[in-house]
C-alpha cells in the first residue's frame, strides 16, 4: 500500500515550488505535480526570468548606441546578434529551474512529472506524458497552477506573428512594425525590449492611461519617457480583430467610446491584456471548491483554504498576480499545514516593471488615498537633484512617499527611476513594522547612492529635504 503524503501540490511554479521546499524544510512528506516539464512555472520559463534576460541585454545594445559617445567612450559598428542573445536567455532558465531541482532532492520533495487532477478528498491523479496514470494519496493537496495569458475575442494567438508572453521572448527576428495590445507591465516590457532592438512599437490600450493600478503620477512619467525612447501610444482604444495576410498583419480597432474603425499594419503583434487563473479541469468540485467566472478559487477562510484538506496560493487566488506573492503565498501555507502561523499582507507585495526607467511601488496609491477619504502628506524628490543620478546620466524619474497626516505612518511609497525595484524594499520593511516617514529621514543613507533619494522624499513629507 503507498505511503500516504502530507501535502500533493499540483503546479510547480513560485507559489507551488516554495510550498514544497519549506514543507520538506518542516520534516512533512511533500510531492509537487509539474507538467510543464521543467520547474519554475511561467515566472521561469516564459515570464519573469527570461524577460529580464531579453531586458537586460537589449538595455545594454541600446545603451551602447546612444549613450556611450556622451561619456567619451569610442565603439565601432554595433551589431545585434539575435540568436545569441535568446541563447544566453535561454541558458539563465535553464540554469535556475535545475536549481529547483536540487533544491527539492536536498530537502526530499518528490517531483513528480505530469498532469495533476483530483479525484476527490486526500486522491490526486497524474497524468504522464506516456498518458500513464498514478494516484497519490495525500492529507493536504495545495492548488498552485498558476495563470495563462487572457486573450480577446476573435483573435487567434499562434505564436509566430500573433503571440503572447510566451512568444515575445522568442521571435527569430526583430519585427519592423510591432503592436502591443495591452500598456500594462507586460505589455511595457516587451515594447522596450524590442524597440531597442529596432522595432517600430505601437501600445494600443483600452483605458485612457497606462499601468492601471499604478499610481497615476507614476504612470504618466512613465508614458512621457516610454514616448521619448520611441513607444507610439494610442489610449482609449478597443481592438477589435486582427487580419492575417501573408505579408502583414492588419489590426482593426474603433475608439473604445465609439467610433470609426482604424486600421495599422504590422508584422507582429504581442497580446498582453493581462492574465487568468489556470482552475480548468483540476476536478475542484470533486472536493466542493469554487470558482468565479474569471476562474479565481474561492477561499473559505478569507486566505488560503479553498475545502477541508485543500489549499490555493499564487495566481489562483485573489491579491497581485505576481511570482513573489505566490511565494509567499506557498510558504504560509506549508507552515499552516505544518501547524505554524502563516499570513501575507497582499498591502506590503511591492509591484515592479523592469522598463528603462523601472517603476515601483507598494501600499496605497493617491487615488486610492482620496477614495478611501484618509488624509494623507506627500513628499517627492526627484532623481534629476540626486548626486549619484546626476553623474551617471540617470536623472529621469523620482520618489514619492505618502505618510498619514495624523501619524506620520507610512501608507504607499512609488518611484520611478533607474534602480527602483531593488530600492523598493527598504519601504517595503519600514512599512512591515509599522514606520513613520521620519524613520527613513532620519536613518543614515550613504552618499553618494540613488537610494538617497528615498530619504530625501522622506524629508520632504515634513518639509526638510536637504539636496538641490
């Protein structure tokens, strides 16, 4: 008779992968269903990891091109190497999902290939390539399958000239005429990516503003430098089909009040309208779990159990649909089952988009501020007053931190400039314990570093900033 398990994960992405590490780590017996093939989930293979890859690598070709002259240092004629550079992305995955792999044998997680279904309480069935079927028997089965990218009606994705995420990081060739459906952060990435490459990229978005979410301070700084870096942004616009002809493709869309039709050309188009829970054919209602109509599992317990003996975390659940948010999800949930405590505050997951400038933010936006009726103290400075930003060539953005009037605590901070996502997390951990903006201003921070300007947007909350 097999042993029975005391958790079965079905997903192998950062929510599943995490859940199954730090269960191992607290001595339960774990095995984590992937059928992908490789561990990682989207964030790895198709998503966070080789998009940075691509980011990083085309911000270094753009960088040469028109920055280098400017700090007096001479190149010859550059030349974009394609093929190369999806190889090096290519090899950073998969360096990093063998990783996970070792990281499971360390701490006894048994990975095992397949597709995972459940056929009711503590029964979960695999599915291998070879269409072999198993069933693991279990006390806890987590939920962590993760999202697939959401399409429009009537569009056809083939992952050649009509794509999403996932053939964004791998065409063969630089299009001429590129269009984005969707300004959020995949689309943003993306455009970046391949207009440094040479693209000429249009951003058709439905809402009259990018990033949504965002705080619109941020997004409108964004889109002012994305447009002077070559984006075409057309706001405010429905798409409503996408004609395929051998030689291009032609994109209808009518404004989104209404309107006459407009037609673009272009030789490829990036589909990136947002994501959605993947919850079909799990076999959740053999174990009396819900869904809306968007997919997203419905919790009992206002966090992460969905029946008796069954868990979701990640991006099948509500909060940002974000990779270290399913990480954090996966390890309060292993430690819940482990009979620890475990929690996420959903408020203090900082969100980042890797653009040129990057944007960051965690808390509350202004306008959420205003809707909620909290009075609240800004303070902002900009990068362009900043030492270290001024002779590195990287004065576009700034930082805001937005402080309750009464308290001083801090309620959101948002940046925009080279560097953010990294310096995000110093707002993140002040505002876990609970800090006013007073205890950065009066924390020492080294000069001359960019992260002086967190300090000085600080400052600025009671009207002492120091710097120009």
């Amino acid at each position: 008779m097999a042993e029975t398990y005391d958790v079965v994960i079905i997903g192998g992405g950062p929510g599943g992968y995490n859940c199954a590490i730090r269960a191992g780590q607290l001595g339960l017996k774990v095995a984590c269903i992937e059928s992908r093939g490789t561990l990682g989930g989207t964030c790895l293979n198709v998503g966070c990891i080789p998009s940075k890859a691509l980011l990083h690598a085309s911000e270094l070709f753009a960088t040469a091109q028109n920055d280098f002259a400017g700090m007096g240092i001479k190149t010859g004629k550059l030349e974009l190497d394609l093929d190369q550079m999806m190889a090096q992305k290519t090899e950073a995955v998969n360096g990093l999902t063998k990783g996970i792999e070792f990281l499971f044998k360390k701490n006894k997680v048994d990975y095992v290939k397949g597709r995972g279904k459940i056929l009711g309480k503590g029964k979960v069935e695999v599915t291998g390539e070879d269409g072999k079927t198993q069933t693991l028997d279990t006390k806890n089965i987590v939920i962590a399958t993760g999202s697939e990218p959401a399409n429009l009606p009537g569009i056809e994705i083939d992952e050649e000239r009509v794509v999403t995420n996932t053939g964004a990081l791998s065409m063969t060739s630089v299009p001429k005429r590129l269009i984005l459906i969707g300004a959020g952060v995949i689309g943003l990435e993306m455009g970046s990516v391949w207009a440094r490459l040479g693209s000429e990229v249009t951003v058709v978005e439905y809402l009259d503003r990018i990033m949504p979410g965002a705080d619109n301070e941020i997004a409108k700084e964004a889109q002012k430098v994305l447009k002077k870096q070559g984006l075409n942004f057309r706001l405010g616009m429905k798409v409503t089909g996408v004609e395929k002809l051998k030689s291009k493709l032609k994109l209808s869309m009518e404004p989104a009040s209404g309107g006459e039709t407009e037609v673009l050309d272009a030789d490829a188009v990036i589909v990136a309208i947002g994501r959605k829970p993947y919850t079909e054919g799990l076999g959740l209602e053999s174990v009396g779990v819900t869904t809306d109509k968007r997919g997203v599992v419905q919790v009992t317990d206002g966090h992460f159990k969905a029946a008796d003996g069954v868990w979701a975390v990640g991006d099948c659940i509500h909060g940002p649909m974000l990779a270290h948010k399913a990480e954090d999800d996966g390890v309060a949930v292993a430690e819940l089952i482990a009979g620890k405590a475990g929690h996420v505050d959903y408020n203090l997951v900082p969100s980042v988009v890797y653009t040129k400038p990057e944007m960051a933010w965690v808390g509350k936006t202004e306008e959420q501020l205003k809707e909620e009726g909290v009075e609240y103290v800004k303070g902002k400075f900009p990068f362009m007053a900043n030492s270290r930003a001024r002779t590195n060539h990287e004065t576009e953005g700034f930082v805001k931190i937005l402080a309750d009037k009464k308290t001083d605590r801090i309620l959101g901070a948002h940046m925009i400039g080279v560097g953010v996502g990294e310096m995000i997390a110093e707002l993140c951990v002040a505002m876990e314990f609970g800090a006013a903006s007073e205890d950065i201003a009066r924390t020492s921070h080294a000069h001359p570093t960019m992260s002086e300007a967190v300090r000085q947007a600080a400052m600025a909350v009671e009207g002492w900033t120091m710097q120009m």
